[in-house]
C-alpha cells in the first residue's frame, strides 16, 4: 500500500497531551487503537469528520494536526 499523501503530529500531540495512548485517542474520537495507529504511520487517510475530531481532542486545527504534499503529476 502506498503512503498516504499527507503527515501528521498525532504521536507527538499524544505525548504533550499527558502520553495519551492510541486507545484513549481511539475512544475520544470514536475509532479503534488500531485505526489511529494505521492514520499515524500513513497507512490510512481517516475520513474528513475523523479528521476534524482529532484536531478537536487536541484543541488544534486541521492543519496543525495534518500535513497533505500535493504530488506533482
């Protein structure tokens, strides 16, 4: 599978955030361990609402949170 076209901060916002783990990020936005672990390696592009309650949990915009590189093309 190839890498999705954007970066994120979810680990490092999970760390200043009291070393939230993947479960409880998970619970909070209403996704499971798995699939935040996935969206934080790259592996998955959540959807647009997962998307905007990750920014809400960490109090941070979108943008903040995600990165998107438009391939040249």
């Amino acid at each position: 599978m190839a890498q999705a076209p954007f970066t994120n901060d979810i680990k490092t916002l999970r760390f200043l955030a009291g070393e939230m783990t993947q479960g409880d990020l998970g619970d909070r936005v209403g996704v499971t361990r798995q699939t935040i672990a996935a969206i934080e390696q790259g592996k998955y592009s959540p959807s647009l609402e997962v998307a905007f309650r990750i920014a809400h949990v960490f109090g941070k915009p979108l943008e903040e949170v995600f990165q998107w590189t438009a391939k040249a093309g």
